[in-house]
C-alpha cells in the first residue's frame, strides 16, 4: 500500500527551499530531495543526512510521498519528470489541487500550506485534499481542514505569521531601545512577553477582548498604549495585508 501512513518512509521533496528545509526538519523522516540546478537539494540531504537526486523522476521510483515545494509556475515543467507519482502533496501556493491532479493523472492530491515553525513541531498547516496524510503533518503542529476556496485566506493568517511576529518583535525591540533599554536586553524581554502572551491566549480560548481587560486599567499605562496602537491603523494594517496576501495568490 504505497503513500499508507502506517509505512511511509521516504518522502521525495522536488525543491528545496525553505518551506521544504522546515517539514523534513519537523518530520525527521528519511527524504530525498531534489532541485533545479542549484545545488540546494545536496546541502540539504547533507544537512538532514538525506539524498539528492538528479532527477525527479527518480523520487517518484523512490519516495512514498512526492511533496511539491517548487514555484508554482514550474508546475507543468517538474510535472513531465513526476508521471507515476502515486501519492502528492502540494505546497504550491495558489495552485488548486485540480491543477495538480491535471498535471499528474492518477496521484493521490493532498494540498497543504505549512508555516515555518514546522521544523520546530509548533506550526501551523492547512489542508484540503486527500485525507491520508493528516496525521503525518499533525506531528510538526496543528493541522486545519478547510474548504479549499479558504485556503488562500488561512495562508494570509497562519503562513505569513513567524514573518509578521518577527516585525512586530523588531518593532517592539526598537521602541524598548528607543526607551534606554539596552538591545540585547530588550530583544529578551520582547521574545518572552510575545511566548508568555500567546500562552495566555491560547490558555484561554482565544478570548481576547478577555485577556486585554485584564491587563487594561482605565487610563492606565497599557490603555494609553493601546490607544496609540488603534490610532496608528493597527487593525486596518492587517486586514490590508491579508487582502494583499489573498489577491496575490488569485
């Protein structure tokens, strides 16, 4: 039973950039990784004790699992290597499965948009498609099914994250700095009020109107902080992104 969970054991990554570094780094299994010339599937396979392949045809003799993580604009090109691959998955953004399923007839497609912080078991993935990888991608971090007319949206949420909350935190550290803090100093302070406020969020359900009364005295320091942060655009600011985010993947 190819691609059945209970035996997956290799998985064939064609590309090797970032998003494929992070799920074999979370996932620890044996990989194999390919490229198109430049050399990263072999630092790569060094790095995760793994194997490069010349070619992608190649994986799909080899790997259980064909994981796309090229651009989405090689899909075609990548796809005359891939015939025979019995089970995908498709980390190719804006891509619907019924492009990959056309470009790959008889594969099994699941389509998933992981975060970064997947290599570290915390991320986030969500998923449409095939069912039968759930439970592998569950072992890197959350795993949310959706519609797939949602999951441009739920990029613009979860996979855009470790890059918003690292501007947020570069922000946060230079305002503490700005304020006589010394930066190495600041850059801790930011790192553990960030982890040690979204433990409370996620503690409390998400309630955060809760969570913010709670800390917010009337015309206290934190009000008068947050007053400045609403005037700035701050809710405004996100919700134009993510519609840059989502009108970008369409």
């Amino acid at each position: 039973m190819r691609g059945s969970l209970a035996l997956v054991q290799t998985l064939g990554f064609v590309g090797s950039g970032n998003i494929a570094r992070a799920l074999a780094v979370g996932l620890g299994d044996r990989a194999l990784f390919s490229d198109g010339g430049s050399g990263r599937a072999a630092a790569l396979a060094a790095e995760l004790e793994g194997s490069a392949v010349a070619t992608n045809a190649e994986l799909v003799a080899q790997a259980d699992v064909i994981v796309l993580a090229h651009k989405p604009a090689q899909l075609a090109h990548v796809a005359r290597e891939l015939q025979g691959a019995r089970v995908v998955l498709s980390l190719l953004g804006g891509v619907a499965i019924a492009d990959v399923e056309a470009a790959l007839p008889g594969a099994t497609v699941t389509r998933a948009m992981p975060n970064t912080a997947v290599a570290l078991r915390k991320g986030v993935t969500c998923v449409c498609g095939a069912e039968g990888l759930d439970e592998l991608l569950a072992r890197v971090g959350l795993v949310m099914r959706l519609p797939e007319r949602l999951i441009d949206a739920a990029t613009a949420v979860s996979g855009v994250a470790p890059a918003y909350v690292a501007l947020i935190a570069e922000a946060w550290v230079d305002a503490a700095v700005a304020q006589g803090i010394p930066a190495d100093q600041a850059a801790t302070l930011v790192g553990a009020a960030i982890s040690g406020a979204a433990a409370v969020l996620e503690a409390r359900g998400m309630d955060t109107l809760a969570v913010r009364r709670e800390v917010t005295s009337p015309g206290g320091m934190t009000a008068r902080g947050l007053r400045v942060l609403e005037r700035a655009g701050l809710r405004s600011a996100f919700s134009d992104a993510a519609a840059a985010v989502v009108g970008s993947a369409r």
